[in-house]
C-alpha cells in the first residue's frame, strides 16, 4: 500500500466509495468522476503497481475476471451496446480498468471513429511499415 494514492486509500479503508465488487485481490467502484457514461466504474487490483502491465500474470488474470463481473453488472444495469474497457493509467499511478456502458455515436465511438478515419488516410500502414513495426514489438 502507499499511502499516497487514492486507490490505496480506498482498500484501507481511509476513504470511502461506492463499491460494487470487492474480491480479495481487486475491488470494482463506480467512478464518481467519469469521463466516458454515466455507470463508468473502476476496476482496480489491490496490489500497487503504476500500469496493469506490471502486474504479475495470475494478478492480470484476477484483474480482468474482476473487470468482467463489473462489466456484466453494467450489461444488466443499462442494457448497452457495448461495454467498453479502457486502461491506461494516466490519472493515477495504480493498475486499474475502466468499465463502462457505450452505444453507437456516443463520444468514445465518435473517438474511435476519427482514429479509424485517420488511419486508414495515412501513408505509415504499408506492408513494409507494418512488418517493420510488428517485428519491432515482436522483438522487444
């Protein structure tokens, strides 16, 4: 735990949430500032590493079981489209998930729909730029 971090602050106790799953290793809230829908939760692993990528591959394991109990409560709860999950880790330093309900023409989708516009107008994606890149990440 650090006591620093909000997340952290949440398993102890210290500050208090509105849960809406808890496990031994991850606990899921509803996201009292949420940036995508109105039912946007987080889904956070209790132990504190900065990005879901550090964790360990059985704590992934837990993380996204978690991630997909509160993602089929969002499903019951607003009936969807979708529901999405977004990680990345930029507003605090401690592995979570976003999970949250989506539908056609809803912001993220006008998102999504710009980078797909923007992708396929873009010379990079060539056959020999995609090999280049993939064997890149292939390699590291």
């Amino acid at each position: 735990m650090v006591s620093d971090c909000p997340f952290c602050r949440i398993f102890t106790g210290e500050l208090q949430t509105r849960k809406i799953y808890e496990d031994e290793n991850t606990v899921g809230i509803l996201d009292t500032t949420p940036r995508f829908a109105v039912g946007q939760c987080v889904v956070i692993h209790k132990r504190h590493v900065a990005q879901f990528c550090d964790l360990e591959d059985d704590e992934i394991a837990q993380l996204f079981k978690a991630a997909k109990i509160v993602a089929n409560k969002v499903k019951k709860a607003y009936n969807p489209d979708f529901v999405c999950l977004f990680a990345r880790g930029q507003t605090l330093p401690h592995a979570h998930v976003l999970v949250f309900p989506s539908a056609p023409l809803s912001v993220l989708d006008g998102f999504l729909n710009s980078l797909i516009t923007f992708h396929l107008l873009t010379a990079e994606s060539t056959d020999s730029k995609l090999d280049e890149v993939a064997e890149k990440i292939r390699e590291a």
